[in-house]
C-alpha cells in the first residue's frame, strides 16, 4: 500500500464520483472506497465523468458503513471544512500529505475519508479517524465540490513526494558573445550620432547591457539581433517609422 | 493590486467559466479576464455554475486579444500542461506562488494566462508571457479541466506565505509597451524584407519576444531601444558593420 486510501462517504452523484476519481488518477491515486453511495453502483454517468480514470472506478471497493470501508486500514484522516469542536487534532492538507508519507513509509495503511457533498461528514463518522484534515481556503467563501477536495488532498499527497522538476536550462551565450554584440551596436550608434550628450554615451550603454544580461541572451538570439542591426542599417528608403 | 489576474484565453464553455470563478473565489481572487470566449458573453451558464461567486464574473473584464487582456500587467505566467520548447523558464504552481507574492509585493501588476480547454494555449500566446507553469502531475495521466487548473494554481497562491518582497529597482514596463515596440521592429524589418523566407518571420519574432519577455525591459529600456531602432534607420553613411 504505497498511497492512502480515498473513502467518499454517502456520496450524491454519480457524476463527482466519476471526478473524483479523474482527480484522484492525475495524482497518482488508484484506491477508491465508496460507502453507500446514494445512487446505483455502478454507475454510467460516474464513467461518463472520470475521463478515461474508469479503471479507478471499476477498482473500487463498495461498503455499507464507514466502519467497514476503514476496517483494514491503520491511519484514518477525516475532512472538514470548518473546525469541529472534537478532541483531535486538526492539519492542513499539506501536514496530512507529509504525515502520510511518513506513515505509509512506515508500513502503516492509511485513509482520507470525505463526507457528502452537500453536508459533510457527521460527527459519528469523524469519530472513526485519528486527525481532521482541513484545506485553507477563502474564510468568506468556501464552496469546494467534493472532487475539487479530492483533487487538493490529493495534489498535496502527490508533489509532496515529488521535489519540483529541474528547470529547464536555458544556456545564454558565452560573454564574448554578448560583449561583441553591444559593441558593435555602441559603434553603430557612435557613426549614427545616437550620443548626442557624450555625457549619456555610458548611461545609455550601461542600461542596454544591463538588459541583454537580465534576458540570458542565447547564441542564436544574438546572431539574430546582429541580423536585425545590419537590416536597419541595409535601409534603401526612408525609415517607414519615427519616434 | 493585491492579487494576480486570471487570463483565460478563448474559454470554451460558459460552465467552465463559472466554475472558474468559483475556484478563484475560494482561494480569495476575484481577478479574471477573458480573451473572446466562444459562447455569448454574459453568459447564464456561467453564473449557474459559480456558485454564488458571481461577483468575479460580473467584474470579469472581456478583451479581443491577448495581448489586450494583458496590456497593463508587468509580469505574466502562461500555465501549460507539458514542457515546450521555449526559451522560457519553467516553473511549478508552487515556485510561481512564491514568486508572485514577492513580485506583487513589490508594486508590480502580475497575471496567469490559461488556454482553452481542449488544446491549451497556443505557442503565439505562450510568447507573451516570461514564465512557464505547470502543474506537477502524474506523468501518466494528466487530465484536469480548465476549473481544476486555476483552483491550483489559485490554491498555490492562497496557501503560499509572504516572503519578502523581491527588488522592486526593476519594474518592467506594463506588457503595451513592450508589445508596441516589438510590433514596431517586425514591421521595420518586414519593410527591409529581413524575413526572406517568410516562414521564418513567426519563429524569429517569437524568438525576440521571448528574450526580451525575458528580460523585464523596463518603460526606460524600451524607449531607449526606439531610440535605438530610428537612429539605425535615419543611416546616412554606409554601415560601419556587416555580418
């Protein structure tokens, strides 16, 4: 069991737990248990929504208690979406992601359990888990649908075990490069009278360079550029534009 | 400014766009834009799907372009579902959250871009922006609708903390000028006929973007950089440099 459990409790419609399991799928989570959901299982609309995560679904356990849906596992979290005057202690959605990683490291079965998607879970059910999971949300507007829960909890779970992709390395030219780009442009404008203060000439030049440093400018964006020079200065005809 | 834009370009569905708003409001943000959706706009689907987050539709601003939608922002994200080929850093929702709080916290009008629903963003609009996006997900199976993106996105947002604030010695100039330049030099160019095959022009000019996208170019920079283009163009002599 190398990922928690997600029970969906007395769910409403087909169609969330169609998209829960999709949110579950694009996390990585294939394990689904679902107790008395309120309509036939299976159930075509709930396939109809899982774009393609249908073998999340036809991998799903089915349960007529919470009780029964949790019986193997060792670590129960309870979703809710305001604080519940219980004695447990209340994580966040990322804590939970660490804790559980920690805990399914350790060999331990773990479950997230949600409630239905109109009233939540009841007090009985919450007191089946060890800890309350809460996602910090909008205190004035708090209005997630039941795969949108899913999706966060679980999007928690899956890039806390993945350290963010190394970027993707854009190599700037070698400085030689650059530097002979600016100086054949501050040659350019010296010939075109471009420095009509000498006094700006190193401002000016200063700022350029400083901008072409912060782009990281490439070999071929440099060639480019030298391209782009030697156009405006092969004008045949009046310029087309003055500032 | 307190908060990031969000920028959908050429949403699909009216629902997807109420649910869009719905996401952005549990998360606090009540900025959204829209690039010529492709259903009548207001639009009854939408409202039905927010979800008593109507408020954020009603204040959504509608826009011809993307460039339009983005024209006062100085900092923009493209979110994309896979790595393209671009000369662009490539961040997670994560990193961006953080970078975003830093950037607004120095003064700076930041948004995210989204694409339609069934093809995402396309590589014109990409240019745009200075910083990719993407959503760690299961390699395997990516399949989050338009709604699921910006709630994550958002979410990163919401839970991220208040680093401080980044150098604000650097504002970039709002995207309008730095696209009124680079409009300008491709139409100088074209006059010199510089694309000689005129398939390369798109891949040439979304090379400049990008690497001065790149480089924040401030109002400063760019007006030095008109100064820099009309000088070479009012050439009298012949060019002191050929390449």
């Amino acid at each position: 069991m190398s990922q928690p459990a997600i029970v969906l409790v007395r769910p409403q419609l087909g169609e969330n737990v169609g998209a829960t399991a999709r949110a579950m799928l694009n996390c990585g989570l294939t394990r689904l248990r679902l107790v008395r959901p309120r309509f036939p299982w299976p159930s075509e609309r709930a396939v109809a929504a899982a774009s393609g995560a249908d073998a999340v679904l036809a991998e799903a356990s089915l349960h007529d208690t919470p009780a029964a849906a949790l019986a193997d596992l060792q670590v129960v979290y309870a979703t809710t979406a305001r604080g519940r005057d219980m004695a447990k202690p209340i994580v966040t959605a990322r804590e939970a992601a660490t804790l559980m990683r920690s805990q399914i490291a350790a060999g331990l079965n773990v479950g997230v359990m949600f409630g239905p998607e109109r009233t939540g879970l009841e007090n009985d059910d919450i007191t089946l888990a060890e800890t309350l999971v809460t996602i910090p949300l909008n205190p004035h507007y708090m209005s997630l649908n039941l795969a949108q829960a899913v999706l966060l909890v679980a999007y928690e779970w899956h890039t806390s075990g993945n350290p963010p992709p190394a970027r993707a390395d854009i190599p700037p030219a070698p400085k030689e490069e650059l530097f002979a780009f600016v100086d054949r442009l501050e040659q350019v404008l010296l010939d075109k009278d471009f420095f009509r203060e000498p006094t700006m000439r190193p401002t000016i030049m200063r700022n350029l360079r400083n901008m072409w440093q912060r782009a990281g400018a490439t070999s071929q964006e440099l060639r480019t550029l030298h391209g782009v020079v030697s156009a405006l200065l092969g004008a045949k005809g009046p310029p087309s534009w003055k500032q």
